[in-house]
C-alpha cells in the first residue's frame, strides 16, 4: 500500500510541476538504507538481482549533478554512488563508475565488480579498468574478500572475462606466503572459503589445497581431499591416501578408500581391514561391498566380535548386523550381558536385523537396561524391526521402572500400538512428571489425527480410558477432558 500512495503523491506533485518527486526521493532513500546495510558482496549481488533498482524513474540530469557534487572522501559517498551504480539508466551507472575508481577504500571494489559485466560496452570497460588498476596495485586483501564476485565472471555471457579473473587468481597466488589464501579458507563467509580453495586448485597450490584439510567446512575438505588423491605424482597421493583413511570426517575417509581401491592395489587389503571396523555405518558398507574374495568379511566380523577390546566387540557386532547369517545372532544374543554399554547396544541392533523374531524377549527385556544407549536400539528395534513384543511386560517396565529413560522408551513403543492404545498410554503418561509435557502434546496430536482411523475400542479399553479421563480431570486437565471424550463411543453403542 505505501508505494502506491507514494505514487498517488508524486502524480499529483507532477500536475503541480514540481520537479522533486517525492515517490522517486522515498524509493531512492530505501534503497541505499539496503545497500548501507549489505554484511557481504554475495548480499549486494541478490540485492542487485532482486530488480529493485530498476523500476524507478529517476531525474537523470538531477542525479548526474548530484553523482559529480559528491565528495570521493566522505565516508557516505560509497553508499550513494554505489547505489547509482545500479541504476536503469546506463549514463548514471557510467558516471558512478568513473566516481567509484576515485575511491581507494576498499569499499568500492564489490560494486566495480559487479559493473564488470554491465550491459553496456561503455560502463563494462570503465569498471574493468578501474579493477586492473586495482590489481596492478596489488589489492590483495580488498580482492580476496570479494573473490565470490570475482569468480562469478567466469559464468558471465556478456563479455570474455577470463583475463580478468585470471589476473586476480595470480595475483593472489604470486605471493611467497601461502598465508593470504589460508586466511581466506578459514574465513566466516562460506563462499570466500569456497573461492579461496578453487583458485588454491586452479592454480595447484598444493600448500594451500593442504592447509584446506584443517578448515570445518567439511565440503572444502572433501573437494581437499579428491584432489590431493588424485595428484599426478604417485608417491604423494599415497601419502595423502593412507593419511585420510583415517581423518576425523567419514566422507573424507571414503574419498581415501574409494581411491586406494582404484589407484593402489597393493593397499586394498590394508585399507579394506581398516574400514571395515571403521565409525561410520556407510563406510563400513562401502568395505564389505569391496571386500568381494579378498576379506571374509562376516568371518572378520565374528572373529572381532569376541575379541578382548570393547571398541572391536561393538563394531564386530554392528559388521554382522550388516552381512552376518541367523546363526550370527546366537553369538550376538550371548553378547548382551556384556559389560561394556556400547557393545549390549550393538548387540540389540545385530539381532534386531539377523533374526527379530526368535530374539522377541531378549530385544524387549533390553527396554529395562540401566544404560540409556541400550534402551534407545531397542526402542528402535521394535520401532522400525516390527519386532513382537509383549505388551504387559512393556507396561510393567513403564509402570516399575525407576529409570526415566526406561519409562520413555516404553511409553513410546505402547503409544505405537493403534489408535486407542496411543490414547490410553498418552493418558497413563500425563501421571509421570518426567512424560507429562510430552503426553499432553501427543493427545493434541491424537485429536487432530482421529478421523485416520475408523476403529473403534474394546470394552477393556474404554473402561480404563474412562478411568484415565476422571483421574486426568482430577489433575486439572478438565478441557483437554472434555475434548477428548466427546470423540469416544457412548456406552450403549453396540461397537463398545
């Protein structure tokens, strides 16, 4: 609505032959408060591609003056004539220009930067000599926190740009130090850290392709990483290669598997063995489909299973619940009194996926363990494994148990028994201090999920949920009371 009542206004300031238009002064403060407040060059190119700038009838005479009547050292100055630098109108976009270059700050790179691929020939050329004078400077910083910006040219149709851009990535990589461009890598913008490690490997500036390798952003170090593996000289992608098979990131370790496995054969058998008790569950998977003749990989697995170290134990039981045999369960099974947490937990989710049904107790009586870890694979066993289970005996553990964690696990599995068993044990839950909160939100979503399900409860059933909403009005929950038993069958229906 403001816009068009601007508009309305300046119609009537134009009948009035003013000649400010005070629709064009409003839009034209707004968008240099936007530009004042860009944090970043990539902010400043989608404020450029919303189109904002482009749907306004500006003075053109007006502005040219005001575009020569600035000041080049006023602080401000950048704000308003980069925000003219966008302008529709290409001679106001050529005279910021030319008033930009005056400007040695720093500030007015991003927005030569983005002139460099101005549709008009004239405006294009201006900015470009104003950038390579920048480079012949040696600007090395003001470029490397507007690399985004440079290496968007090379996707840029309107003119070849390639020289450019290439100018810029050997200035950045001709210095003796390295320490520019690693600075860059662990830099708050991501798409810095991104620019700085394409040039670091356009430019195969292995040191700073390295240095990647240290940085948190876990897509610079696996690009890092497929780069040093694949490197041209043989006796240092294989140093890099027994390097990160065993790095902290799993993706980076499968980079260094997948590459022994195509590159360096006399390292296969290695690297398989290492994998295949490594951390990560997709790593493991990626062993034991190319472990193929060399490595009996369920044998390996059972061989690790009993083994003195409890690391080896937990991972020898999870590499059998991924390529182990029925039989394999019976060695699992005997593994949950271990005493170690990790392996009782390992050994629930082996069993759960080798053979659910003849371990049905065992896997439910895993609910009760005084571990956290143990009682969540079993929760997720019964979840996802439609392992049978006996309701009463998940009802005592959530009834007797004085563990929190057991109470909650329990609970979850009883409210996934239907429609009626959810709102029973949901109104069982509202009693527990521990589950209230939660059980309060799961009768809301009971309510907004009623009509999914049309059947309808036994007379067991309804005569303990009637026992539940008295005891539950009696907590103080009378709305939430009143709601729900309106959705319940009356007594003398035939169905109850």
């Amino acid at each position: 609505m403001l816009p068009l009542m601007w508009q309305a206004i300046a119609r009537w300031w134009r009948q009035r032959g003013t000649a400010v238009n005070p629709y064009v002064e409003y839009e034209t403060s707004r968008l240099r408060a936007l530009v004042a407040n860009t944090r970043s060059p990539v902010e400043l190119l989608r404020l450029e591609q919303s189109g904002r700038f482009g749907g306004i009838e500006i003075d053109v005479k007006s502005t040219l003056e005001e575009i020569a009547k600035v000041d080049a050292d006023d602080p401000d100055a950048i704000v308003m004539l980069g925000t003219a630098s966008m302008s529709r109108d290409g001679h106001v976009r050529e005279a910021a220009v030319r008033r930009l270059s005056e400007i040695e700050s720093g500030r007015e790179l991003p927005f030569l930067l983005l002139r460099a691929n101005d549709w008009v020939d004239a405006v294009r050329d201006s900015a470009k000599n104003a950038i390579h004078e920048r480079i012949s400077r040696g600007r090395h910083v003001d470029f490397l926190d507007n690399l985004p910006l440079v290496l968007r040219l090379n996707d840029c149709r309107r003119a070849d740009h390639s020289h450019l851009v290439a100018s810029v990535s050997q200035m950045l990589t001709s210095l003796d130090s390295p320490e520019l461009l690693i600075r860059g890598l662990r830099d708050d913008s991501r798409s810095i850290r991104r620019s700085c490690l394409q040039i670091a490997i356009d430019a195969n500036f292995t040191e700073v392709v390295e240095a990647a390798l240290d940085t948190t952003d876990i897509a610079i170090r696996c690009r890092a990483a497929r780069m040093l593996t694949n490197h041209a000289d043989v006796d240092r992608a294989r140093s890099f290669v027994t390097r990160l098979l065993k790095d902290r990131t799993p993706a980076v370790r499968r980079i260094a598997l997948r590459t022994i496995l195509e590159r360096f054969p006399h390292l296969r058998q290695m690297a398989l063995q290492v994998a295949l008790v490594d951390e990560s569950s997709v790593t493991r998977r990626v062993a034991i489909r190319n472990a193929g003749d060399r490595i009996d990989a369920a044998g390996f697995y059972r061989r690790q299973a009993v083994s003195t170290n409890s690391k080896m134990r937990r991972l020898g039981l999870l590499g059998l619940a991924e390529c182990g045999t029925d039989d394999d369960a019976t060695l699992a099974a005997g593994m949950l009194e271990d005493e170690v947490s990790s392996v009782r937990a390992a050994a629930v989710t082996a069993i759960s996926r080798l053979s659910s049904e003849a371990h049905a107790h065992p896997i439910a009586a895993a609910l009760e363990d005084p571990s956290p870890s143990v009682v969540k694979a079993a929760r997720i066993a019964i979840g996802t494994r439609d392992v049978p289970y006996d309701a009463r005996q998940i009802r005592r553990a959530f009834e007797t148990s004085p563990h929190e964690h057991v109470r909650r696990a329990a609970w979850t599995v009883l409210c996934n028994g239907g429609k009626w068993a959810r709102l029973r044990y949901s109104l069982l839950g509202l009693l527990d201090s521990a589950l209230a909160d939660r059980s309060a939100r799961s009768l809301q979503d009971w309510l907004a999920s009623f009509n999914k399900s049309f059947s309808d409860p036994t007379a067991e059933e309804l005569v303990e949920i009637r026992s539940l909403l008295d005891t539950a009005r009696s907590n103080g929950h009378d709305d939430l009371v009143s709601t729900i038993q309106f959705y319940l069958p009356h007594p003398t229906d035939s169905s109850a």
